[in-house]
C-alpha cells in the first residue's frame, strides 16, 4: 500500500540516482583501451624497494588488505601471502612467477582435490597449501611452488605440485609423485602481444586448463592403477 503511495507520488528531486563515480586524479589507466582517468599507482614495493610504474582506475586494478595494485601485483600479494621472501620482502616487480602459480592453483584448486579423495583409502586424507612458496635448488635458483598431498599418519602418499621458476617465469610445470607430467606456457602469456577478441581468450584459456586437468587426472589415475596391482 505505502509502496504504491510512494511509486505514485512525484519525485521531489527530479535527478535519477546516479552511480558513485571515482574522482579523476588526472592519471589515464594503463591498461590499453581504457581511457579512465580516474588511475591510481600500484602499492607494490619489491624486496630492493622497486615500484610498480603501472597506474589503474577502480576499476581494472584490485584492492587488496588496505592497498591498491595492479592486477599482477595483487595477484602477488595474494600468492605469497605475509610470507616474506627467503630475501626478505616481496619478490621482484617483474617476476610474474609467484602470481602465475597463484592463479593456475586456484583455477585446478577444486579438481586436484577431487581427484587426490577418489585415490584415497581409508585414513587418507587430502591437504593443500593456502600460498604460493618460494623454494632453492642447490645453485640458490628460486621457484614457486604451490601443492597438493595425500596424506595419511606414516606421511606423504602422493603430492601435486603446480611449479614455475624464477628464471622461466612463463613456463608452467606440474609434477604429479616424482616426475612433470605436464608443462606449457599459458596462452594468455603467449598472446600477449597478438590481438584476440574475448571469445578466442576464453576457449584457449579453458582448454589450457582442460589439458593440465586431463593431464593430472591421469598421473592420479595411473598412480591409483599400479596402486590397486600392488596390493
Ligand atoms: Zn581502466
Ligand atoms: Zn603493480
């Protein structure tokens, strides 16, 4: 009843309401196409207090814990956590390999889980890291790693591991138990310089994604097979 009153009555200001906008700070997006003057910095500060020179509007860049970055870079701060570097600080500003780790572990995140319960037995379970972590091999060549395990109370059963190193930032390496059984750039790395529409974008980031799926889902299944003879 009073809804209808209210619809009915005239609007005393006649200005329809208007979307909050973010003021200009005189600064153009820096992501191509986006003529937003409304950018701010990225936060970012690497371990040697480089910054991030890349500036975004609200819209293209994230906030993050109080801050605003760019989307690599939040994308960073989200893999590594409040973990610091073995270094000390935040990883390089031009190192994409922590937040590419990041971003592939969270898009297999629900699939490897689901694969690592269905090899399962009783009093196994299934845990995971919550972060990207940094690791050395014995020449001190950092590589970023984010991991799955099956687990029971003796220890590690089998463990999946999304890997990228410092040196090949590009190159994403899955080792199922001991071995890589799959490695590839992502396509939204190699096209980076082509043009693509968004259709394209999408189908050749979903069969990445498919083949590293495919790809996992038989070294689990392999492992479980030979698991089965065994016994
Ligand atoms: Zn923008
Ligand atoms: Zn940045």
């Amino acid at each position: 009843m009073s809804q209808l009153f209210r619809r009915n009555r005239p609007r005393a200001s006649a200005e329809p309401p208007t979307p909050v906008v973010a003021a200009s700070t005189g600064v153009v997006c820096t992501l191509p196409g986006c003529s937003n003057d409304t950018a701010q910095p990225c936060a970012y500060r690497d371990g040697r207090g480089r910054a991030c020179g890349a500036a975004y509007c609200p819209e293209h860049g994230v906030s993050a814990g109080g801050k605003f970055y760019c989307r690599r870079h939040a994308g960073v701060v989200r893999a590594v956590g409040s973990e610091a570097t073995p270094s000390g600080g935040l990883p390089d500003i031009d190192n994409r390999a922590p937040s590419l780790v990041s971003w592939v572990a969270r898009d297999l995140d629900a699939n490897v889980r689901r694969l690592l319960s269905g090899a399962a037995r009783a009093g196994e379970s299934v845990i995971a890291d919550e972060t990207v972590h940094v690791a050395r091999d014995f020449n001190r060549k950092a590589r970023w790693e984010q991991s799955w395990w099956l687990v029971d109370h003796t220890g590690v059963i089998l463990k999946v591991t999304i890997q990228v190193l410092e040196e090949n930032d590009t190159l994403v390496r899955v080792h199922v138990g001991s071995g890589v059984i799959a490695d590839g750039v992502p396509p939204w790395i190699v096209r980076r310089t082509e043009e693509t529409d968004m259709a394209t974008d999408t189908a050749q980031r979903q069969r990445f994604y498919q083949w590293l799926d495919e790809s996992i889902f038989m070294a689990v299944d392999r492992f479980r097979t030979e698991r089965q003879r065994a016994s």
